[in-house]
C-alpha cells in the first residue's frame, strides 16, 4: 500500500485500517495520532469529533465499494443475470482475501444501533442503494424486487458468517444458493402458473 501524500489521507487510512481490523468503538483518537503521525491538533482540523473521522471512513468505503460494483457489472454489460452472478463471484473473491473481517457497514451497524448516529445513517443509506441497484439488475433480468430481496440476504448471511464460520462455511454456499434463486425466479416469469 502506497504511503499517503496528505495528512488528512494519513489520518484516514489509519482509521479505516483501525476501524476494520479492531472495531470502530474500540479504537481511540489518540491511537491513530499516534499510528499516523500526525498531531492530535492536526487531526482535529480535518475531523472535528471522531464521529467525523466514522462517517469520512464509511464515505470512502462506499466510493470504494460502488466502484467495485459498477466495475463487476460492466464486465458483463447488456446480460443482467451474468452481471448477479457476476456480483455472486466477486463477493466471495473478497470474502477469501486475507484480513477479511466482514463487511464495513454491517459491521458500523453492529457497533451503532442509534439511527441518528453518522455510522448507523451511513450504514442504512449504503444498503438501501444496494438493494434499489439490485432490485434495477433483477427487472432486467426478467425477475422482481423479490429476488434482489432474497440475494440481499444470502449475501449478507455470507458476510457476516466468515469472520466467525471461514471461508469455507456457509459462506461458501453463496455462489450456488444464488444461481439456484436466480434461475428460479427467472425460470417462474418465463412460465408463470396458470
């Protein structure tokens, strides 16, 4: 990883390590001055509170992560079922990458149940577009809202089950549970019962 150039990234990239490998609630701002170089004074002038700090880290994550999906669907333009399955085999290539402890945002609102909080609005806004994402994938494919419901949960299942379960748990059931409901809702439109 390359060394950031400002001392905003600095501080950034040292919370969301933080933040991701040992909990948001658990890491203090003293900690990352200390682990980014920076003066605490410093800090304070990119990030005035550390709920500042929460919701900058989320932000970046979610750029990440949209970039990440638009890039999955691109490579498989103009063929929404390739474009689920496609999103099905990234997921799982992500959750076997080494460090792997979760999902960002599910993990933000496991830590903040407050609907007022920066992290918990971050986390219900990021899912909320991705179902509506899924939800436009599955009407191209010929499917309804429903499927992009039940992909939404397998997904998340799988998420959440690796940092406990491995990679070879449940979560390793992601790819097939999801073309068996994808083919089946598919299939149910193209010969819907009499």
């Amino acid at each position: 990883m390359s060394r950031p150039r400002s001392a905003r990234d600095r501080i950034l990239q040292v919370a969301a390590d933080l933040f991701y490998r040992e909990g948001i609630r658990a890491v203090g701002v003293d900690t990352i001055v200390e682990r980014s170089g920076v003066g605490k004074a410093t800090l304070y002038r990119h990030f005035p509170t550390k709920d500042d700090l929460i919701a900058a880290y989320l932000e970046e994550y979610d750029n990440r992560h949209w970039k990440w999906f638009d890039e999955v669907i691109a490579s498989h333009d103009g063929a929404p079922r390739d474009q689920l399955l496609g999103l099905m085999d990234a997921t799982v290539k992500i959750m076997t990458e080494p460090g792997y402890r979760g999902c960002a945002m599910l993990n933000a609102l496991a830590e903040f149940s407050e609907p007022g909080h920066p992290a918990y609005r971050a986390a219900a806004q990021y899912k909320h577009a991705l179902r509506l994402r899924l939800a436009e994938i599955c009407r191209k494919a010929g499917a309804d809202e429903e499927l992009a419901d039940e992909l939404m949960l397998i997904v998340n299942g799988a998420l959440v089950s690796v940092p406990l379960l491995g990679a070879a748990g449940p979560a390793a059931h992601l790819k097939k549970l999801a073309a068996q409901l994808i083919d089946a809702h598919l299939d149910s439109q193209k010969h819907p019962s009499e």
